[in-house]
C-alpha cells in the first residue's frame, strides 16, 4: 500500500535531518545537499517544514543524493518504506522486468547525446537493424550503436535487429524534456491532425489562479496514470510505435 502523504512527509524530513545533522552548520550542509542534488534550498526548507509534498522528481533527486547511489534500482531497494513506495507507485518503469537495471549514467548519456536518446527509445518501440542507424545517422550511429551495445544499454533480437538491454535509464524531469522535445521536433506530424485518431495535439494559455492551476496539475497526472493503467492488459500491446509527451508549466521564468 503506498504510504499517505503524511508519512511520506515524516520520512522525508526525517532523513533530511540526519543528514544535516552530520555538520556543524546547518546553512552549509542544506547548502550541500543542494548542490548534490539540484533541489533548490527553498524546496529543501519546505520538505523540512513539511509544507512541501514531494513528488517523484523530487524524491528521485534527493534520495539519489542521500543513498549516494547512480543506479536506481538500488536507490527502490535501499530507500525507507514510504519513500520505495511512492517511487514504485509514480514510476511505470519500475513495473517491467525485475532483470532491468536503472543507471544515472546512461540518463546523462541521453543528455548529451541525441542520437543515443532516440536509439534507445526506438528500441523500446520498434526493434531497427544496421542498416537504418547508418540510413539515419550514418557512421556517427554506427559509433553510438557499438556503444550503446557495450554498455548493455542495446543487445542483439536476433535476424540483424537490436533492442533494448537490461541497462536502463530513469527519466528525471530533465531528460522528460530534452527527450520529449526531441521525438515532438521529429515525429509529430500537424499533417494527420484532420485524420480520426490520427494524434493528437493540444496548447492553451491563460492567466488562472491558484486552485485552477493545481487541478489542471491533478487532471494531467491522472491521465498519464490512467494511460499506463491501461497497459497493464496484455491485449493492450500491439505493433503501433507511439509516444506522449505532456507539460503543464508557468509562463515565468525559471528563477536563478
């Protein structure tokens, strides 16, 4: 059963605490475990005071911190109760095969990389051979293709085709981004728009006030959750690559 917000809170202030109590000056090791994990001191205090309820970004940043650790499967194994739930309940990767290993490193590979960021993506959805990496990224893919195969990240179907390995990448809100921008610029196609079923694509942008916009927030993570709900009947699968990318966001700018 996943732990109620409450406990989560509890759990997360409690291991922020051990953690800060380590040092002698609390400003300086919150202003550690910051720079470790990219979470803003604001949103440090506000787990602390718990007024703050941590989602699965965050939790994903803090506890890779905490638990000092790259591999997200060890970060589930190793994080308390409260916390393994509520990563195992948000993550829809954690659900699939228990063999598959989620390594920080090949994120940052995704990264920086955009060629090793749609192989990897297309190998999920519809296993290539050689001879489309070179039609569409000539030798650099053929490079990124040894690569990915060496790291574990690819492995052999067999019949010439490539698929994915048992070492994965987790998707911080980073890499949601930059992968998301990436398969929108490449495969959404505004032409099919008038055609049923087709795609679907949607924008809207207005001033709201702060109730409006946190419901907007829960109808979209409701979807998403219901969308992979979905996939739990194995009938649901097929041969019809797909991808989703979702953002609800200010029109402000990210502050420094």
């Amino acid at each position: 059963m996943e732990a109620n917000t409450s406990e989560l809170q509890d759990q997360v202030r409690q291991d922020i605490d051990v953690f800060v109590g380590r040092y002698k000056d609390p400003r300086k090791a919150l202003n550690m475990l910051s720079s470790r994990s990219n979470i803003h001191t604001k949103t440090l205090k506000r787990l602390l005071d718990k007024t703050h309820r941590p989602g699965y970004q965050t939790l994903y940043k803090l506890y890779s911190s905490l638990l000092e650790t790259t591999d997200l499967s060890s970060l589930v194994r190793n994080a308390p109760p409260a916390i393994r739930d509520k990563l195992q309940k948000s993550d829809p990767q954690l659900k699939t095969s228990p063999l598959h290993k989620y390594n920080l490193d090949i994120e940052k590979e995704i990264l920086k990389d955009s060629c090793f960021a749609e192989l990897y993506v297309l190998a999920e959805t519809q296993p290539f051979d050689l001879r489309f990496v070179k039609h569409r990224f000539g030798v650099y893919g053929e490079e990124i293709l040894h690569k990915m195969l060496q790291m574990n990240v690819l492995r052999q179907l067999g019949n010439g085709q490539y698929g994915l390995g048992e070492n994965r990448a987790p998707f911080s809100a980073k890499s949601i981004k930059s992968v998301g921008i990436r398969l929108t610029e490449r495969y959404s196609k505004p032409s099919r728009t008038d055609e049923n079923y087709a795609n679907y694509m949607g924008l809207f942008f207005e001033s709201v006030n702060e109730l409006t916009y946190r419901k907007w927030i829960e109808i979209e993570e409701r979807a998403f959750r219901e969308r992979i709900e979905l996939l739990q009947d194995p009938s649901s699968r097929g041969t019809l690559p797909v991808f989703m990318f979702s953002v609800i966001d200010t029109l402000r700018e990210p502050s420094s």
